[in-house]
C-alpha cells in the first residue's frame, strides 16, 4: 500500500487530488486489446535495454589501466586526466560507472525478477576489433555467456550489434588530442565492419566454441543442446539510431567526432551505415547459424523518431523521420521488422507556446507520452504489414516522483496503438539500470535501479510510488492479462498520477484524435 499523504507536497485533500484518472486500465477494451482469442499476450515481449558502452564505459587492462579502444573511450579517459572537453559536462567518477560484463547476471537476474520477457543489449565494435583483423574472442565469449544466462531465464535476447563507438585504430587525432576525423570517414570502415559483423556471426555458429563456452558456464548437455539447436539469438538490430549518427556527430556536434553543420559529410556517413546495415543483414542471412524453424535470425535498425508538433511538424517529420528511415527500409525487403525509439516532443517552431514537461534535463526534449501513438500510427502507416518493436523508450528524473506516470502514461497510449490495430510485437524500456550518459554523466539517470541496488531485495516503498514498482505491474498486465493484474496496473496509474500532480506535474493528457 502505497500513502499518498505522506509524498511530500501532497496535502491529502486538493483539487488535483480528487480529479479523476486520465486513463482506466480496467475498461473491457483494454483486456481484450491484451489477450488474443487463444487467451496468449497480444504483446509478446516486454523488457528493457541497454549498449555496452553506456553500461560500462570503462573496461581495463592487465595493468590495471583504462583501454582506450574507441572514440568513446578516448572522450571518456581524456575528462579522467583533466582535459577539458566543453561536451562533457562535470567530473567523471570511475567509482561510479556501471560494470555490465562483471555484474551481468545481477543484471539478468533483476530484469527477470520484474517479469520481463526480453533482455537487449549491444556488442562493441571498438571492443571486439581492437586493432586492424583482430577479434578477441575472448569478450565475444563473454557476451555469449550474457546471452545464455538471458535463455537461462526464460527470456529472449535482442542484440544489437553496433551501438556508436568506433575503434581508435579508424580515428584520426591531432597533435592537441583531439578527433579531427571519425571512424566512419575512413574509407576503410565498411572493411573492417565487415570484419567484425562476419567474425561475430562465425562465433555464434560455430558449435564447438559454443559449448565450451555454455560448459565453462556450468550450462549441463540438455541445456547446451537446446540453446545450439534453437540458437542464442533470434532478434538483431544491426544500427542503432543511424540518423543521430550522422546528424548529432556530424551537424549537431554532440558526440565524437564533433563536427557542426558538415551536411554534406552527415550524407555520406548515412549512406555508409545503409550499407553496412545491408551486409550485416546479408550476412545474418547466410551465416550458417543453425536455427530451429521459425528461430531464424530477424533483423532490424532502430529508428529514433521524435514527435514534431507546430505548424512546421509535418516537414519537420519528412526530413527527420520518414526520409531517413524510408532509406534504409526502401521496398521492405531489407528488415524483418521495424523498431521505434520515441523519447520526447519538438515544437516546430520552437518558439511555439505549449505545456511542457520535462525531465532532469531539459535540452533532452519535452516529455509527452500521446507522442508515441502519434509515431507509432505514421510508422505503421508506412509500412503496414511489419510488426513493430519499441525498442525504447524512458525518461531521466533522479527523483522518481514524476516518472512513475509518465511511465504508465506511455503504457497506457501504446496499448491504445494495439487496440487500434497496430502490430506492436514488443516494448522495452531504456533502462533497467542506471547508465552512463556522455554529455552529462552524473544527471542522467534513466535506470529503474542504480547498479548497487541489484543487491537488495525488491520491497515496495511506503512513502509514493516508483518507477520500478508501475513497470513491474504493467509488465504483469501486458505478460499476464487478466482483471486482477488490470486492476492492480489501474491502482498503480492512480498513485502514480497523484504522485506526479503534487510533484508539479505539467502535463495534462488529451484526448486521442
């Protein structure tokens, strides 16, 4: 039980306290949207994701000293020894970085205490090839030994296999050390990404290394013979968000290398990333990992849209949204599926007056939840015959006393997407864990749990309502449909809309069109 009189501002008996819920999770409708007629989930997957990089941007030597194998990496170690980087914002503290790799059965076993279904993270390029044709199988094992605990669990991974960071060894750095060139403008990069996708696919297929990894793992012969037959992975996203690859490292000048307005270099990295997505897709195909009918490899690219509202919304969704996703998607034959990560709303122009809300920073964008029905309509609309995942979705508010609606405010108009016909295949939310965000590392706190909470047990709070708490009950809703786990999901959005008005909440749900 949750006592509201105790979140602090609340004073038990105001006017926002005795409005009535936006949403009722307990309408026939909603059931019947959540259960197929064979009384399955309508929504397969739920879960939440993470890159490997943003869930341990450090790893070490023999020596004991940081590896810089990427771009990433080389940011990250130069904030370490004092050299000022104007993008990175505050002191980094290693002691407080998250360790995914040394702590990833925490990680797994937490994500499947909470009921999730799904479990994706990334492989790093820079971290695999650390120098030109190497591949440390090494870490490759360790990433298998992730991928079994998640099938260990009931759970199915989604493995993405290039989230951002670029191998040193592709990096051009002036004599002040700084990037002048990224990894993406080498004209040898399709190569060696070439290198790297075929040297990952021949690990996952090749048996023998397989089990001896599995065994290494105690994983006893049934175990490793089913994981071998069916295959550890089924879902791939081959790019993660190549728009913001080439617009935010390349035109913004957010992430390395750090170049503004290069429109015409934005151009040419974008078509590289087609490119590579088409070989990593072409090879997936015919890797020779053997899979069980029905368990063959399904590959995606993540699409980071935003909702843009205003009187230039619409141009403003063509040229960010439609255009480059229709570039790699062309004639629907180059994914299996699609993928949608939605965070926020842009108001185009911006000086446009609108309510507003906002997590912990601002200049992430303005929070509204009705803003993924509206993007997951346009996605589908365009291609009507794939399913869909989201493959994330999250907010940053150290707090936690507004997220938990926001959370629920989301579940809520992705329910609504399915009602309406849209074929949403599964959600995940970023993140489970707190990770490590570039530009401004210590306020940006997506994570349901900081990483030294995996060690305590879940005990629901007396004062309010958490962020992990409202997951943990929509999981239990969307995996499990019935009028009990309805109706606990409804007592949850309640407390958490409650919580979220006396926090000085400033979004007021509208009504759908």
């Amino acid at each position: 039980m949750h006592n509201l009189e105790q979140i602090p501002g609340n004073s038990g008996d105001t006017a926002d306290n005795e409005k009535n819920p936006d949403f009722n999770f307990t309408a026939a409708d909603v059931l019947k949207t959540l259960r197929t007629a064979s009384g399955k989930p309508s929504i397969e997957y739920i879960g939440s994701g993470t890159s490997h990089f943003q869930a341990e941007p450090l790893v070490y030597g023999p020596d004991g000293e940081p590896l810089v194998l990427s771009d990433w990496e080389f940011e990250v170690v130069k904030n370490l020894k004092g050299k000022e980087n104007a993008k990175i914002k505050g002191n980094l503290d290693p002691a407080a970085f998250p360790r995914f790799l040394q702590e990833k059965e925490k990680y797994i076993d937490r994500s499947a205490e909470l009921g999730e279904n799904m479990f994706r993270f990334s492989l790093d390029f820079a971290r695999l090839c650390p120098k030109e044709g190497e591949f440390d199988t090494e870490l490759m094992a360790d990433y298998v030994k992730a991928l079994a605990l998640i099938r260990a669990r009931g759970q199915e991974p989604m493995l993405t296999l290039y989230h951002w960071p670029m191998p040193m060894f592709l990096v051009k750095i002036n004599e002040n050390e700084d990037i002048t060139k990224g990894g993406w403008e080498n004209p040898e990069a399709a190569k060696h990404f070439r290198f790297y996708v075929e040297n990952v696919i021949k690990f996952l297929a090749d048996e023998d290394k397989i089990r001896g990894v599995l065994a290494e793992e105690n994983f006893d012969k049934e175990s490793q013979d089913k994981f071998l037959a069916e295959g550890l992975v089924k879902y791939f996203l081959s790019i993660n968000e190549p728009v913001n690859i080439a617009g935010l490292n390349y035109i913004a000048g957010i992430f390395p290398p750090y170049k503004t307005g290069k429109i015409g270099l934005a151009k040419k990295v974008m078509q590289k990333l087609i490119d590579a997505h088409d070989m990593t897709r072409d090879r997936l195909k015919s890797g020779g990992m053997k899979m069980t009918e029905g368990r063959e490899p399904q590959v995606g690219i993540s699409h980071a849209w935003n909702y843009f509202d205003g009187i230039l919304g619409g141009a403003f969704h063509k040229i960010f949204n439609k255009g480059p996703a229709s570039k790699f998607e062309r004639n629907n034959e180059y994914t299996d599926f699609l993928a949608l990560q939605y965070y926020f709303r842009m108001t185009a122009p911006l000086f446009a007056k609108r309510g507003r809300d906002y997590g912990d920073n601002p200049a992430f964008g303005d929070i509204y939840p009705p803003g993924i029905y509206e993007m997951l309509k346009k996605m589908n609309k365009e291609y009507p015959q794939k399913e869909i995942f989201i493959t994330e979705f999250g907010f940053s508010e150290n707090k936690d006393m507004r997220r938990p609606y926001w959370i629920l405010e989301t579940v809520r108009y992705i329910i609504e997407a399915k009602k309406h016909g849209i074929p949403i295949k599964g959600m995940l939310l970023w993140s489970l864990v707190n990770n490590f965000e570039i530009t401004l590392p210590s306020d940006q706190k997506f994570g349901l749990f900081d990483e030294s909470e995996l060690n305590t047990p879940l005990i629901r709070g007396t004062e309010g309502i958490k962020s992990w708490e409202v997951w943990q009950s929509a999981i239990g809703a969307i995996a499990n449909p019935s009028e009990e786990s309805l109706k606990k999901l409804q007592d949850c959005y309640e407390t958490a809309q409650r919580q979220y008005r006396n926090a000085g909440g400033k979004y007021g749900s509208p009504s759908l069109k």
